[in-house]
C-alpha cells in the first residue's frame, strides 16, 4: 500500500515550500522502490505509475512559471482577487472531499454498469 504523505499545516511560504520539498522527497522515494515492470505497467485499465508522473509534471509546469512572475505581473494578467486567498489547509480538505465525492460517484456508476451488463 503507498503511504500517506502527511502535509501538516503550513502557513508561510517557507513552511509551504519545506512541506512540498518532503512531499516531493517522499514520492520519489516512494516511486523507486517499484520496480521497472510496476512503474511502467498500466493498473488495470488506469494510467502506469510512470504516466502519473509525466502527467504531474507536465500539468504543473506551468503554474511553477506563472508562480516565479512578479505579483504585479499575475495582478495585471488575471486582475485583483475579489475575495481573500484560501490557506493550505483549506484548500487540501476542499482538494480531499472533491476526491473523496468523485471515487465515491466513480464507483457507485460502474456498479451500475456492471449490473446493466449482467442483466
């Protein structure tokens, strides 16, 4: 089973960016004790482990550009927030109950999938 990677509460952009460097630290370690037939293998009709990374990190690199831009950059780019900025924490609990709501409804459809097949 791969470990849960804890995040805690960072609330500075230091404790943010050593939070996200053990998270990082944590994957890598995590993802190379597979072995080659594993991390490249597709799980069951899923992406492989290998095609989780590339999709990261493909779907990252550009937020990591927009986040090196001035403030006065992105503020003329997408214009002033209408509201406060979320916290860490509020942000990761929304991220784990949509999560939580998609496998949830993901699974509930293919049972009914599978019931419509074997009907």
């Amino acid at each position: 089973m791969p470990p849960a990677f804890e995040t805690g509460e960072p609330t500075s952009a230091m404790e943010l960016s050593h939070a996200l460097g053990a998270q990082l630290a944590a994957g890598a370690t995590y993802l190379a004790t597979l072995p080659d037939a594993a991390f490249f293998t597709p799980q069951g009709a899923a992406w492989s482990p290998a095609e989780h990374v590339r999709h990261l990190r493909k779907s990252t690199a550009p937020l990591v550009h927009a986040l090196k831009l001035p403030r006065w950059a992105l503020g003329l780019r997408f214009g002033i927030a209408a509201r406060p900025s979320r916290s860490f924490t509020e942000m990761r609990d929304a991220d784990r109950e949509m999560l939580a709501f998609t496998v949830y409804h993901t699974a509930h459809h293919l049972r009914r999938v599978a019931e419509r097949a074997a009907a």
